[in-house]
C-alpha cells in the first residue's frame, strides 16, 4: 500500500489522476480504478502505476529517508518482491544488484539478524517503435504497428524487520533489448545508475 501512496503522490505531482484519465493514460486511470475496486494486487497496482508516470526513459529517479544513518548499515537480506519471471533475467538482476551491494560494502545476512531488506520489482510494457514504423512501407499499414519493450525496474530497501517505509529506492524505466547478451549488459549498467544515488555515493548527500 505504502508503495501505491508513494506513486500516486509522485503523479500528482506531475498532474492529477484527473487529467491522467482526461488525457487517455488508460494504464494509470485503470490500474487505480481497479485498485480502489479491490480487483489488483496493491504491488502489480503500484508497478503498472509506476510504468505509467512520466519519467524519461533512462532517467533515474529515487528518495531516501533522511532520518537514516546509512554509515552503520552493514549487512543485508534479500525478501521477494514482483520479480522476473524469466528464471536467467531474474538471476542477471539479483546478480548485478549483489554486486552492487556489495560494492557498497554490505554483506548478506539472515534476515532475522540483517540490518537491511532489499527487493526488487520488474515490470514491462510495451511502446509503439517509432522509428521503425516510419521506415514501413505504405503497404504495411494494414500490419499491427512494430513495437518494442519497455521495463521498469525499482530496487527499494528496507530497514530491518519493516517493509513499509524504505530507507531507499531508486526506479528507472529501459527498452529491454529482444538479444540476450545486449539485454545483460544494458542491464549492469542500468543497476549501476540506480545504485550510483545511494546516499553517500558519488557525494550525494
């Protein structure tokens, strides 16, 4: 629910929910119609919300509780969020976020004794491939238009023994590359740039 908040904030600052459905963003006026009608899971509601706010592609956006004392976090646990259902893309986004984490030197724990939780939540979409339908023939008007994959990935953590208000989290959104060797090495990157705003990174405050 706390994830949900977050997101319907954050688009209300963008712009209403309101104008959201005068616009025809039927992605966001749906999921939080359906969610108000007790028909989606706050988290999927949450995650489709979040591929719905305007954020551009690539861009990194995320928050942390100033409050926190990040220099005595140590150790982590990692708790299920809405992962990849792919078995080796979740495996590649677990991997790269260890390796950051790590980076960071924190170090895996029980979760019954870890300072931290940390999730992760994966969500796709799809978006009309612009510049491949203007390279289409006229004669191919009559053909679905080409598209291409978008994903949303959201890396949040928790302090221990709470999954409700994070210490962190970092979202951005990616087209998602159909090759697999092109898609695990735009994927390091991109956990790469969610991690480069921890807090105490790069001299962020």
């Amino acid at each position: 629910m706390l994830l949900l908040a977050v997101i319907v904030t954050k688009y209300r600052e963008k712009g209403s929910l309101r104008d959201c459905c005068a616009s025809g963003d039927t992605r966001v006026a749906g999921a939080y119609a359906l969610h108000r009608s007790g028909g989606m899971n706050s988290v999927v509601c949450a995650l489709l919300l979040l591929l719905a706010v305007p954020q551009k592609i690539g861009d990194v956006e995320s928050s942390f509780d100033k409050r926190a004392n990040f220099g005595a976090l140590k150790t982590y646990a990692w708790a299920k969020g809405h992962e990849a259902l792919t078995p080796s893309v979740h495996k590649a986004i677990a991997a790269a976020i260890d390796g950051q984490m790590a980076s960071l030197g924190f170090t895996k724990a029980e979760p019954s004794a870890a300072d931290t939780i940390l999730k992760y939540h994966v969500v796709r979409g799809t978006d009309v491939d612009l510049k491949a339908l203007e390279k289409a023939p006229p004669s191919a008007s009559a053909q679905p238009a080409p598209t291409k994959t978008l994903g949303k990935l959201v890396v949040v953590l928790y302090p221990r023994g709470s999954t409700e208000t994070p210490l962190w989290e970092a979202h951005t959104r990616q087209y998602v590359s159909d090759d697999p060797a092109t898609r695990e090495r735009d994927l390091q990157t991109t956990v790469t740039a969610l991690f480069d705003t921890y807090p105490g990174r790069k001299g962020r405050q």
